[in-house]
C-alpha cells in the first residue's frame, strides 16, 4: 500500500452486502501513554484512543470506519480506512465485535465490525487531512464524546481487554499484538462480542 500516493475509494458499487445489510469496518487506534513508564498497564489511564471528525459538520467525534469492499478482506479494508480518515498505522489486533446498526443519513441498515489498532505511525499527509481533524483523548473521554452508541460500546470493550490483559498476564510484552485471540458473546445491547486475553503458548506450540 503506497500511503504517499494514496486517495479515499469513492462510491459504492463494489460495498459488500449480508442479509441486506451493508458490510462496515474500522479500528479503534490506541496509543500507550507519554507517561506510561510511571503508570500500571492493568488501569485505562494508561492508554489513549484517537478519534476523528464527522466529515459533515455535526456533534460528536467518530472512530475511522467504512465500507468493506469486494476486493478487499476485512482487515485490509480496517487498515484502508483508518490510513484514508485518520492518517495513522500500525499493528491490527483482534477483531472487538459486530454491531448492527442504522445509517442515520441514508437509512441503510448496516453491520459493523471493530479492531483496535496499536499505533506505529502518525502520518503528516493523508486523504482526508483538509475535512478530519484528529485527537488524542483518554478512553474515559472517548466515552462521552463518541456520537455513537456501538462504539461507545466497543471502546469499552477495548478499555476491558487492555486492562484485563494486564491483569492477568503481568508480564506480558505490551507493546505486542494479539491477533489470534477467541471471540466470546457478550451481552451488549448492539451485540458486540468481547475477545478474552491471549493464553500463554504451550510447551508443544513453542
């Protein structure tokens, strides 16, 4: 993927569709903080999250999401929209869930799918640099300006598996990626599901 060449995918004639309902994915990108040498990783303070700008003047800030396309897998196309709206890249973990949703500006009826994305890279030009800003907030303010219920919801789903994590595996490398994480069912009102922490490798897998 060549970022410095790189432009927004426009229209919808390649968007993907199940059961009528538009295919939609995105990240979360989260960062450890500044700080995070005098902080324990088991507390969310240690970490923040980035949020963007409606592209259309409105209230509320937004995590990078949009269509998945045919030609692309699911987490090529999370990576594709983080870089076009948000400018930044690094290491994609573990899908957080799927929500069902609606479009409050087109009425369709949508089916989200959110990773969280552990920052590598803070990109200086991207496609959507001159209609987005981007901030970095802490998970307790993400959680009050996010215009959406679903990703209220998902970043509280990342808040619990960074700080659960850590708990449970103290000595774990944090600045590693867990992609091959098992999704579990969790009870959330938009249907997300919760990935539990990475269990140690066995003796055999080693």
């Amino acid at each position: 993927m060549e970022l410095e060449n790189m432009v927004s995918r426009t229209g919808r004639n390649m968007q993907r569709y199940d059961n009528g309902r538009r295919q939609v994915v995105g990240c979360i990108p989260y960062r450890y903080k500044d700080t995070v040498a005098t902080l324990p990783f088991d507390e969310e303070s240690s970490y923040e999250v980035l949020v963007i700008s409606p592209q259309r003047k409105g209230k509320g800030m937004l995590f990078p999401k949009g269509g998945w396309e045919m030609d692309e897998t699911m987490e090529t196309a999370a990576l594709r929209e983080t870089i076009e709206e948000a400018g930044v890249v690094g290491d994609l973990e573990g899908k957080l869930g799927t929500w069902n949703f609606g479009s409050k500006r087109s009425g369709i009826a949508c089916e989200g799918h959110m990773f969280p994305l552990l920052v590598k890279e803070e990109l200086d030009c991207w496609p959507e640099k001159n209609i987005r800003q981007r901030i970095w907030i802490s998970i307790g303010e993400a959680r009050e300006v996010c215009e959406k219920g679903w990703m209220v919801e998902a970043v509280e789903l990342l808040a619990i598996r960074l700080t659960s994590q850590n708990r449970m595996f103290p000595d774990t490398d944090c600045s590693s990626s867990s992609s091959s994480n098992q999704a579990m069912v969790m009870p959330l009102r938009c249907g997300g599901q919760m990935l539990p922490p990475p269990m140690p490798a066995s003796a055999e897998e080693a």
